[in-house]
C-alpha cells in the first residue's frame, strides 16, 4: 500500500510537502511495506478516467498527507477510500515519520470547509454545491 503526498517539486523541492494537489505538478508515492518514496508527476496517477477509485486502486494507494485540500477533492477522496492526513508543516520526511508513529490528524469536513474560508456563510464559498 501506498501514501501519495503532494510536492513542490521532483528535483531542489522534492522532499517539501506543497500547498496541496491543486498547487503541485508531482508527487511523492511512500510504500509503506517496503519503506520506499517513488516521485512522479501528479498527472500519472489522477487521471480523468472517470473512476478515479480505480486508479488509485492500480497505483495501490490508500491514503494522502496533505497541508490543504478543497472540500470536494475530500470528499472525493473519502468516497474512494483513501484516508486523508493533515500534515504538520510542509517537511516531507517529519510527515512520514510522523505517520509510521500513527501522530498525523485525519483531515476533516470541517478542517477541508474552514481552510477554504467556508463555514461561516455560503457567500464566502465559490462551490456550487454549497449554495444549492
């Protein structure tokens, strides 16, 4: 099984965890039973086939360790199966160590809506679901 985390980068920036999916062109695939990171470009694994559980599902991955992640790409994720982690800074190999000690915080519909500044009014958020 694998986690995949958003990064800066492949190369200077590999090992920093970036703002989320949304701001990354790569990322870091952590293969928990053999303790290996494979970097890779986003677009590889999150393809628009339409079932995206499947892809993830062939890539083998089970979770994701993000700093900020949009209420719907959470709920994308959570509907798949994947488990979503906050990270605690944007150090990639702190992160991992603090998910091999089961120390990183599941992300939450609520940590996903405050981060995107939604909570305390529908006209603070861009999402069409929310307003409907």
């Amino acid at each position: 099984m694998k986690i995949m985390i958003p990064v800066v980068d492949n190369s200077a920036h590999k090992l920093t965890i970036a703002d989320g999916f949304n701001t990354s062109s790569h990322v870091c695939l952590y293969d928990i039973e053999k303790n290996h990171l494979d970097w890779i470009e986003a677009s590889k694994i999150i393809r628009l086939t339409g079932n995206i559980a499947k892809e993830f599902a062939n890539q083998d991955i089970c979770g994701v360790i993000t700093n900020h992640i949009k209420f719907m790409a959470l709920g994308l994720f959570n509907d798949n199966g994947l488990k979503v982690y906050k990270s605690r800074g944007t150090e990639l190999e702190r992160n991992l160590d603090l998910f091999r000690n089961r120390k990183l915080e599941p992300f939450t519909i609520h940590d996903a809506l405050t981060d995107s500044g939604c909570g305390s009014s529908c006209n603070s958020c861009s999402s069409t679901a929310c307003k409907n």
